[in-house]
C-alpha cells in the first residue's frame, strides 16, 4: 500500500494536467453512471404507477378515550417520515376533534389541510382558489400563511348564513360567540371570523392553534404525480406501526411488481458503462503507466516480481476509482438528489447503499479489466523491464 500511495503522489506531482484529466474523467463518468441508473428506476416505476395509479393514502386512527392518536404524536410521526416519503407528499388532509370521545353530531370534528416542510414541520397551503373554483367561498377570505405562522385566532364558518343545512341552530349555539356571528368560541379560545365557505361542517382554523392533546380522527397524504410507490408505502406503514402501536391503521394497498427485467438491465447498464468508461481512460492509464515504467524497473531490482508490479498498477487505479466514487456518491446523495426531488418523483427512492455498491462494482470490474488489460500487455512486450 505505501508504494501505491507513493506512486499517485509522484503521479500527481509530475504529471498535473494528465491526473487532472483523469479525475475530471472518473467524475464525469461515474456521474453519468448514478444518473442513468436513477433515469431506468424513473422510467420503470412510472410504467408500473400508469397501470395502478394512486394520490392519496388514508390512514385511520382509533376513536376511543382509551386508544388514540394525539396531534402531538402525529406532529412526531411526520418529523420521521423518510426523506423520500416527504418529498413526494403534495398535501395533508385531517380530521381532528376536541373530545376524547366520539360525539352523536359532527360539530366536534374539525378538518384541516396542510403542506409538510423538508423537516416534517406542518406548512401554510393557501385553498382559495381551490374554494373559490368550487364556489364554495361564499364571503370574506381564507386565512393567510402570516396568520397561520402566528397562530392568530381566525376563522371561517361553514356558510351556512347561505345555505340551510338544517342544523344552524346546533352550529350557532355550539360556536357563535355573539350575536352578531362575528367570533367563534372553541374550545375556550374565542376565534375572529374572517369569511364563511360550504365546505366544511365546522369552522375552520389554521392547524397551528390546534391544542397537542387534540384526537386525530384520520390523517391521508395526497402524493405528486402518483407518486406513491411500494417502498414509500411500506415505509409508512412501518413508521406508523412504530408510533402509534396499533392505534392507527394504513389503507391497504396492493402494488405491480418490477419484473427481472428490470434488474438485468440496470446490472447490464451498470457494467458496460463501467466498461465503456475504463476504455475511454485507458489511455490515460497506458500514459501512467509509461510514466512509473522506470520506477518499476528499480522495484524489479529491488526484488519485485512482475506480477506483484501488476497488482500494485491495477491496485493504484483501482483505489482512484474507489476514492473519486465515494467523493461523487456522497455530493450526488446530498446535493443533486435535492435538486430533482420535485422533478423526478421516484428518482430519490433507487439511491440506497445497495444500489451505491452494485454501481461502484460495475465501475470496479471495469477498471480492473481494462488496466489488467494494459499492464499485462506491457509486460508481455518487455520481456525484461530491466534491459527495456
């Protein structure tokens, strides 16, 4: 190992604009890999996605004082959702109540809709044109991300000043503050009205003044692009066996599979274009290794057999590969992936360390050919490198 360090130092001491050549080559080309290999998931999983489309996923909770789930529990789920899971979430739509129990009328069961942030933190999402396509937004305004961040108390009714639904009288008497309609009493807090919209059966407030002992009656993710897939689901599923306990129950689902297919190609993929990469740096290999040929001719004197000296030159290119394939690896998860999240819906899903390392074989088995290739060659010409 000290020889093979030694010999990249001199390499990249001596040879500059050739070692440079090679790293930007080796960058270039495992790049290329980790993009198609991300481009066949995209396009297989969006095949399987046009044969069961899903966008949205409901997951129900259990309604007794006993056993149920907190808002302050399902604000923790959401904090450890996976990465991919997140990002392919488009809205979360909610039912909470203020009561332990169940009651005989809707009048404590409130809805809300949100968006996640990256951390899993609930989000302002603005329904007014959705309410006002609707015609469901008969005055005033929906409340804005401002008053959602602060927390301000405001409110909309449930419009039934326009519209008899048959039970104002209950909904005045359980929420109207005043005569005049204007303020809501909830739950103790006492709301500003800000509009009406027949659309819900109870008013309407930002999530954020939701108390953390509230009762979630049911949650559901509505996905981008159909972009619910087996592993996201899976991972759902999982997460909410771990924090709820059996309080809470996913949908079931029932997913296409990939067919082997898929997996030959990507193996096939991955293979030749570790392949095709070592042949176009082969040159540069057959460079360094013309480079080190008088260094190599002292090691034979110093006691070195051919083959040791053709291990050390396939080892020396292997361990470049190596190094400059983590460095890609690691830029390519944390920074690249971040960039196509809201593009390339099932792009992110591939990129696990299985993937990584079946990708970093395929280069290693390139490179190991072809500058086995080329050292073998060379010393097969020089029958021996002292007298060349």
């Amino acid at each position: 190992m000290k020889y093979i360090i030694v010999n990249i130092r001199n390499l990249f001491q001596k040879n500059k604009m050739v070692s440079g050549m090679l790293l930007i080559g080796m960058l270039i080309s495992s790049y290329v890999i980790l993009f198609c290999v991300g481009m066949l998931y995209q396009i297989f999983e969006k095949k399987l996605t046009d044969l069961n489309p899903l966008d949205f996923l409901l997951v129900q909770c259990v309604n007794t004082k006993e056993q149920c789930v907190r808002w302050s529990e399902l604000k923790q789920f959401f904090k450890q959702l996976d990465k991919n899971v997140n990002t392919s979430i488009d809205l979360v739509s909610m039912k909470a109540s203020l009561e332990d129990k169940p009651s005989e009328d809707s009048f404590d069961e409130f809805s809300f809709d949100y968006l996640l942030s990256a951390a899993g933190e609930p989000a302002y999402y603005d329904l007014t044109s959705y309410l006002r396509s609707m015609g469901a937004l008969y005055d005033g305004r929906y409340y804005t991300e401002e008053e959602f961040n602060n927390r301000e108390a405001v409110a909309l009714s449930n419009g039934y000043e326009y519209i008899d639904n048959g039970n104002q009288g209950q909904y005045t008497q359980k929420y109207e503050a005043d005569a005049t309609g204007d303020t809501y009493l909830i739950d103790g807090v006492t709301f500003k009205r800000i509009g009406s919209a027949f659309f819900w059966t109870t008013p309407v407030f930002p999530v954020t003044l939701l108390k953390e002992e509230a009762r979630i009656d049911y949650f559901g993710f509505e996905f981008k692009d159909y972009s619910l897939t087996e592993k996201r689901y899976n991972s759902i599923c999982r997460l909410v066996d771990s924090c709820f306990d059996g309080r809470a129950e996913v949908a079931g689902v029932k997913f296409p599979k990939l067919d082997n297919n898929y997996y030959y190609l990507v193996g096939g993929v991955v293979v030749f274009l570790g392949l095709i990469t070592a042949i176009i740096l082969s040159l540069l290999y057959e460079f360094i290794l013309m480079q080190q040929w008088d260094m190599y001719r002292v090691y034979v004197l110093c006691g070195k057999t051919k083959r040791s000296i053709a291990m050390e030159f396939i080892a020396q290119c292997l361990l470049l590969v190596t190094v400059i394939y983590l460095l890609v690896a690691l830029l390519y998860q944390y920074g690249i992936l971040n960039l196509l999240d809201n593009k390339l819906f099932y792009f992110r899903e591939v990129y696990t360390i299985k993937s990584y390392l079946l990708i970093y074989l395929g280069l290693l088995f390139g490179n190991l050919m072809i500058s086995g290739v080329i050292v073998l060659k060379k010393l097969k010409q020089k029958s021996s490198i002292v007298s060349s």
